[in-house]
C-alpha cells in the first residue's frame, strides 16, 4: 500500500510538471479558430504540424539559432575552463589569504542581478560591446562563484596521495590539473556545463539588455517579436517553444546520470 501510494504520488507530480508542455503541444499544433473556440478544444480535429515551419520561416530564425548556438557553445567552453581552472587553485594551492578570498567570491553569489545590471551596461558600453555577442560570451571566461565552488568541492574529494605521487613523476602544478584533476572532473564538469547550457540558452533579460539589432538576436529574444502591441500570435509563440525546449531536455536526458551521481555522491559525503 505505501509503495502504491508512492508511486501514485510521483505519477502526479510528473503531470504536473508534463501537462504545460503537453498543453503548449497541442497549442502549437490547433488552427486559429480551435485556439480562440468557446468551449475550449483540447484536442484538434486536424494536427497542423505546417505551423512549425511557418512559425520558424515568419521570422529569421535560422539567424536567432545561429546566434544562440555562437553563445552557447562559447560560454559553456569559457565556463568550463576558467571555473575548474580557479577551483583548482583555491583546492590544492597554499596562498596567503586564500580562504578570505574565496569567501569573498562566494559573497558575489548575494548579489542580485538587479545590482549588478547598470553597471555592467555602463562597463560593456565603455568597451564598444553593445549590440555584439561579447557581453553574453566573455564574462563566462571569468568563472562564476556557483560552479567553482562545486568543483572545489569535488577536488577536494579527490585524495591528495595522486597530486604527490604525480609530483614524484615530475609532474608540475599544470600537468597535474590537465591530466589528472580535469579527467577526474569529468562528472561535475558535465553538471556545470548543462547548468550553464540551460541558463544560456533559455536567458531573454541578457540579450534583451545588450542586443538592439535583429540580425543579433538569440532565440529567446526572437521568441518575443511574436508579441506585438495590438496582438499576440500564440501558436507561433507554441511552436516556437516547443522547439526550444528539445536540446535542453535532450541534453538533461544525456546527463540525468551523472547529475544524480553527484547529488547521491554529495548526499553520502555529507
């Protein structure tokens, strides 16, 4: 009965969560008069999946995702470097001040975007960025507070007993961190690099803020030209994000594993 209960519990909740995608699906594939019907159509009497095409041919989306992928891709190599090379560092190097400096970075993770948003246009201005692809691509090359304080965290599981017998070998500081610690990282890299994919590529407020010209516009922010000030398309709007949403949840489908190997992993640590 209670394993019953459980599962039963749990077949809920994913509905939850499923029955907005499955509904903005059905959205996506209605005619104009089945989204507007009174008393609304679930289900249509015709599958229109014509209007995927059309959705993406009424505006340059082929633009948006050529952009959004530039983003992507470069940032999520960006973050990944800099974040496990700086971890890396506050793990395995001695240096005065070392844990004041890290919970320095940690006190960055407190600052709301909402701070931080001026001047950061004030900073990318100054530098000739606006309008360009380099504000949503170059600060990714500094590391964020979040994923370098878990890799530190997951270095620090690795036994320091490696590093010395690699130093016994000749190895230096870099060969270490190159050969040794990033394949052993290889698990909490691919977590950080769906983290950082996700909020890449689903981020509207960033290239809302920095992109003026359309020929530089990302998906999300494509997404919202079919928002008009007289009226809304919905199934474009339906279309175009159920599009959106397949690389995520392909890539979250490829690493769920190692995502839970690491929650199980930390859970067991703690």
């Amino acid at each position: 009965m209670r394993r019953t209960l459980g599962y039963g519990a749990l077949i809920f909740l994913t509905a939850l969560f499923v029955a907005p995608f499955l509904w903005t699906l059905i959205t996506a594939l209605k005619s104009e008069a089945e989204l507007y019907a009174y008393p609304p159509v679930f289900w249509p009497e015709r599958l229109r999946w014509e209007n995927f095409s059309n959705a993406w041919t009424a505006l340059p989306f082929t633009t948006f995702l050529k952009n959004s992928m530039i983003v992507v891709v470069l940032s999520t190599l960006g973050q990944l470097a800099s974040s496990s090379l700086v971890a890396y560092g506050f793990a395995r190097f001695q240096f005065p001040g070392r844990d004041p400096l890290f919970i320095l970075l940690l006190a960055t993770m407190m600052i709301p975007w909402d701070v931080k948003m001026i001047p950061l246009y004030m900073e990318f201005n100054y530098l000739g960025w606006i309008n360009t692809l380099k504000p949503l691509i170059v600060p990714a090359w500094f590391g964020e507070a979040f994923f370098i304080f878990l890799l530190r965290q997951y270095i620090m599981t690795i036994p320091m007993e490696i590093d010395e017998a690699a130093r016994m070998d000749g190895a230096n500081a870099w060969q270490i961190y190159w050969r040794i610690h990033l394949p052993l990282m290889a698990p909490a890299l691919v977590l950080v690099g769906t983290f950082h994919f996700m909020n890449a590529w689903n981020d509207y407020l960033g290239p809302l803020i920095y992109l003026n010209d359309q020929t530089t516009y990302t998906l999300p922010l494509g997404l919202a030209l079919f928002k008009g000030l007289h009226e809304v398309d919905y199934i474009s709007i339906a279309a175009i994000t159920v599009i959106l949403c397949l690389p995520p949840l392909a890539l979250f489908f490829y690493a769920q594993r190692y995502i839970m190997d690491n929650a199980l992993g930390s859970s067991v640590k703690g």
